[in-house]
C-alpha cells in the first residue's frame, strides 16, 4: 500500500492526490509524523518535505518527480501526452506552475501568518500580482478544453486546486482573480474534473481554518 504524507492545504500535496485517485492507485494518506523536516519524518522520506510518498523501497519527494514515477509504475489512464512536444509542453507547464504561479499564491502567507488585518492594502497588491501571474498563461496554454489539447494530463493535476486557492484567497481579501477568456474556460473544465473537484473541496476547507487560526475574517 503506497503511504502518501500530505497536508489538506499544501497545493503541491493536491496535484499528488489527484494523480493518485486519477489512477485508481491505493493509498493512504497521513500528515508527515512530527511534522515535516522533523527527524522521525526524516527515517521515512530523508528530505522531510511534503509531498512525500513511500512505495516499497521507493521514499519519494519533490512533487513532479512522485507524479513521474506514478505514471511509469501506472501508466493508464496516461496523464502525459505519447508526442515529445506534447510531452515537453506538459513539463513546461508544470515548471510554469512550480516557479511563477504557485509562488503568486504563496505570496499572501507571509502577510496571513504575520496576522495582517483583512483589508490592509498588502492584499490588494498581493492580489494584483497574482491576476498578473495568471495571465501569463493565456498565451502558453490551448484550452482546447484541456491545457495542452483534448486530454486531461499532469498539468490538470498542478493546477486545478492552485486556481481554486488563488480564487479563494483574492475573495478572502476583497479582491478577484483575473481570469482571460482561456483560462477561464480551463478552470471551468478542471471543476468539472471529479477527482480534482474532492481535491478542490479538501484544499478549500483546509485552508479556510489555515487562514483562521491566525486573522479573525470579516463576518
């Protein structure tokens, strides 16, 4: 049975999982004992990071590489494309991801965790920043209904709960998230995704109590 440790809030953690439950893959899913980076975590996945997974011999982190190795040891429902520039386009997407949209969503930690009030005008630059790090993708992805043509692949699984929490969080903070024609016709076809919508729903409600243990939210 494939261990999988992961936190309901972590964006990296949610595109793993639903690459697991695409793939029909059994698992289990447990928050990294004692914490990641902790010296127990550590015996398991010697990185300490989430996400992390342990198959047989196999202690994984870094999350494009477990998504790697899920679609060798369970290539159907292949979530990467048989064409090398479909594929290439793929991991260029996730790396677009990794390096440009999910930091624009991490960039309103720092504030929350720092107890910044609801309305400070941070959030309005943090939104800002991030509608402009979404647009970025306008020009790079088909929608055609999917990122890189008619199937769902890995970049599905990067990003659908990435656009939710990036949604979220702009209302959370009396903003709204940029979205052009393109993207939003992708994010309504990542919704429509079941094994993304339970990850989608997971991600919301964690984050939801995340954001509340440190700012008290307009009612």
């Amino acid at each position: 049975m494939i261990q999988f440790f992961a936190y309901p809030e972590s964006v990296f953690c949610a595109k793993v999982r639903i690459a697991l439950d695409m793939k029909g893959l059994e698992y289990v899913e447990v928050p990294p004992p004692d914490g990641y980076g902790s010296a127990t975590y550590k015996e398991v996945i010697p990185a300490g990071s989430i996400p992390g997974l342990k198959d047989d011999n196999a202690a994984l982190s870094d999350s494009n590489a477990i998504l790697e190795y899920l679609e060798e040891i369970a290539p159907s429902p292949a979530l990467l494309p048989e064409h090398p520039v479909a594929r290439a386009e793929v991991r260029a997407l996730m790396g677009l991801h990794d390096t440009r949209i999910e930091p624009s969503v991490r960039a309103f930690y720092e504030s929350i965790k720092s107890g910044t009030p609801p309305r400070d005008e941070i959030y309005s630059q943090l939104i800002e920043e991030m509608s402009a790090a979404f647009e970025r993708l306008e020009d790079v992805i088909e929608a055609a209904p999917y990122a890189v043509g008619p199937h769902v692949t890995l970049v599905e699984c990067a990003y659908a709960t990435t656009f939710s929490q990036a949604q979220q969080l702009a209302s959370l903070f009396g903003g709204e998230l940029r979205l052009k024609p393109k993207c939003l016709r992708w994010w309504q076809e990542m919704q429509s995704l079941s094994h993304a919508a339970a990850s989608i729903d997971m991600n919301r409600k964690a984050m939801q109590d995340w954001v509340a243990k440190f700012i008290q939210m307009d009612a």
